[in-house]
C-alpha cells in the first residue's frame, strides 16, 4: 500500500483517498511574475511523479496546477519592466508551458489564474466576514488569525509567542522563511493610481495571494481535498494561511495529506537573486543535458531530500541514465528466433523480469521514493543485460522485459 509522509501527522500514513478511487489533488503552481528555474521545477517534477503513480496504481487523479498572476510581485515587476501586468505574465505562462511539455510533465487541462477566480475570492471573504473570521480595516480586508482555533497547526507554530498588541500585515508576501505574528491581508482595497482592480460586490480592488489560492481550489475542486502538496518555502505562512481560510469557511478539513519537497541548493545554498546563483532549464540544455537527464537528475534524490547541484553530480547522473537507456535497448532489440539458455539463466531472467515490476512499486509505495525506484530498475536491467550478453535473453523475454519498463516509464518518463 502506499505510504506517504504526511507533513500534517509527522508521520507515514496509508494513503486513502476520500471517496472510492478518485484522488482529488492541488499542487501550488508558479508565480508567473518571474519565469520557474529548477528548483520549482524539481517540486513540479516530484508532483507529477506522484499524480502518475497514482494513476498507475488505478486511481482517477483530479489535480489543479495553479497560476498566481495578480500579485505585489507580478505588478512591481511589470512596472519595472514598463509592462501590463498580462503582458509580464503572459509571456512566462507561455515559456512555462513549453518547458513543462520539455520534462514531459503532465498538467491538467485547465489551469486556473489568480486573475479568474475573484468572483471567488469575494465569495471567500464574504463569508469570512459574515463569520466574524476577517474584518475592515481602512478600505482592506484581514484575517483575524487567533479567531481559528489552531491556527499555524501544519508548522506547528507556538501561539505562546504571539504579540498581545494586534499587529496587521497588508503585503502579498515577504522575504525569507518568518512568520508574521499578526492578521493577515485578504483584499487589497482600490487606492488612487492602482493599476490593477476589479469592481467587485465589497468594492474596487483585488484579492491578496492569501485568498487567491482558496479561492481557486474551492471553485475547481470544492473545499476538501485528498492531497494538498508543494515546496517546503510554503510551510512558512502560505499553507496554513490557506487551511485557516478554507477550514473557517467550510468547517470540514481542507485535506487529509500533506506533502512538501527540499530545495535544489547550488554551491550549498538556495538559489536566490541575489547570490547570483539561478539555474534555468536552457543552462543545463546548453552543457549537453536533454530533457530526459535533467528529469532523472531530479529524481535521483527523495523529494524531501535536498540536493546539492554540482557539474560533477550532473554528468554522473548524465552517464547512469544514458547507460540504463542504452542497456534497455540492446535488450528489448532481441528478435527472431533467437534461443534462451534454459536452466539457471532462464529461471533468474523470469526472477529478475517479475523484480521489475515488485522492486519499482515497492521503492514507489514507500513515500515516492523515486531514487530507490531508479536505483532499482538500474540494477535489474544490469543484471539483465549480463544474462542477454550470454545469449539468455529470448525473444519472449525482451517483449516482457518492455512491457514492464514501459508501464513504470509512464511514471518515471526517462527510460524511453
């Protein structure tokens, strides 16, 4: 069965989904105000691992991917640039779109932006004002975070710390990985000079980050999930932000599992701006990698593992992939009439073809361990290969051996 370290319990839990075989999950997309590097790409590669291994298991996965494209972000920026803010973002979704189609990551048939759920958002805070969960203050709106009770309950803040004095914080984000003691901003009140605003049932203005997610999870899948998953930067603040926003709402719990991947590091530190030190898909392309060997690169290491980028760890990762390619197709080449050795090489080929098949699912069951799934099918396809040098490998077998690796590669996506 699979087991996936929840984030929520701190613990490995048995997944089981809500409601029969269908599997309702959200991924925090990208903030389009800024093109992804790899290290986003690294959580968007993990997730959509684990939305193909649950379908491979025989799950029906309703998943939304999301843009955040109406943000403090996305407008400083696109003033910056002398841009529309469309303009900014339109122009990343698009280079997004192309690169996920490189990586071969499967994204779901719409995706939702910021700027089309503010019906939604109104909707959202509405509610939370009706409730006594949010409150006016000038022409902003804000989240009253000690009326949830157990607010900060995933990072497991210590509310013991919290200011007597209210304190309110009115950006979208802020810098570093802190918490904010004190009420968070919903609406963002219309103010003279605003570039962007809607004209909406509370007013001109538009919705924060901080009901922009909730806003589009409950117009496209309701407002419980199975599974609720993204980078570990959004343990700070934003997930728990979204619980406290949905789970006053609805009452119900917003979902039953949470996950959250490491960071890529460079030269040993996160990839920021200011060190100078983003990598970009085109940057890995330009030193010979293809697509396929950046993906296996990434998911050579447990998502919950940081890895640590280096020229050399990239060519080693470079060399196993082509090898393990290379491999499987000497083998699956057998044809005609070729004759299998009977006796000990036959039996442990039919050993080693049923170990493709029980080693991977094992390695994936055990939290989406994708580096000991690849480690794994590496080995066997050695071993394979040593037998199919020794003329052991019939053509029987080289048609199952296929059949195999291309079942797991609709998971893994690198083999082929």
């Amino acid at each position: 069965m699979l087991q996936l370290q929840n984030t929520m319990t701190r613990a490995r839990d048995a997944f089981e989904p809500m409601k029969g075989r269908t599997v309702k999950m959200f991924s925090c997309g990208p903030s389009i105000y800024r093109r992804p590097h790899i290290g986003n790409y690294r959580t968007f590669l993990w997730e959509d691992s684990l939305q193909r291994y649950l379908e491979y298991l025989g799950y029906d996965v309703r998943r939304v991917l999301n843009f955040t494209d109406v943000e403090d972000k996305a407008i400083d920026e696109a003033q910056a640039e002398g841009k529309t803010v469309w303009d900014l973002t339109n122009a990343v979704a698009d280079r997004f779109f192309e690169e996920a189609r490189g990586f071969r990551i499967k994204l779901p048939e719409k995706i939702p932006r910021s700027s089309t759920s503010v019906d939604q958002a109104v909707l959202l805070i509405r509610k939370l004002l009706d409730k006594g969960y949010a409150y006016w203050d000038q022409c902003d709106v804000f989240f009253d975070a000690l009326k949830f009770k157990g607010f900060g309950k995933l990072f497991r803040l210590d509310l013991s710390k919290w200011p007597k004095k209210k304190r309110l914080f009115r950006q979208d984000t802020y810098t570093g990985q802190r918490w904010n003691l004190g009420d968070f901003v919903l609406w963002h009140g219309y103010r003279e000079g605003d570039p962007v605003f809607w004209e909406t049932r509370i007013g001109k203005g538009r919705p924060s980050w901080n009901i922009q997610d909730p806003a589009m999870i409950s117009q496209t899948l309701g407002y419980t999930l199975d599974i609720f998953c993204g980078g570990i930067d959004n343990l700070w603040r934003h997930h728990d932000y979204n619980i406290a926003v949905m789970e006053s709402v609805s009452g119900k719990e917003l979902a039953r599992y949470w996950l959250h991947g490491q960071h890529v590091l460079v030269g040993g530190k996160k990839m920021s701006k200011s060190l100078h030190n983003i990598i970009y898909p085109e940057d890995l392309l330009s030193r010979g990698c293809s697509w396929e060997h950046i993906r296996y690169y990434l998911l050579s290491t447990h998502y919950r593992k940081r890895i640590n980028l280096t020229e050399k760890s990239l060519c080693e990762g470079r060399g196993k992939l082509d090898e393990i390619r290379s491999r499987i197709n000497e083998i699956i080449s057998v044809k005609g009439h070729a004759s299998a050795n009977k006796g000990k090489d036959s039996s442990v080929a039919e050993k080693l073809i049923e170990e493709i098949t029980s080693g991977f699912e094992s390695a994936m069951d055990d939290d989406l361990d994708t580096r000991k799934a690849l480690g794994g099918v590496a080995k066997t396809i050695s071993r394979l290969h040593g037998i199919h040098a020794s003329g052991g490998i019939s053509p029987k077998y080289s048609a199952a051996i296929e059949k195999r690796l291309r079942k797991i590669d609709s998971v893994l996506q690198v083999l082929f």
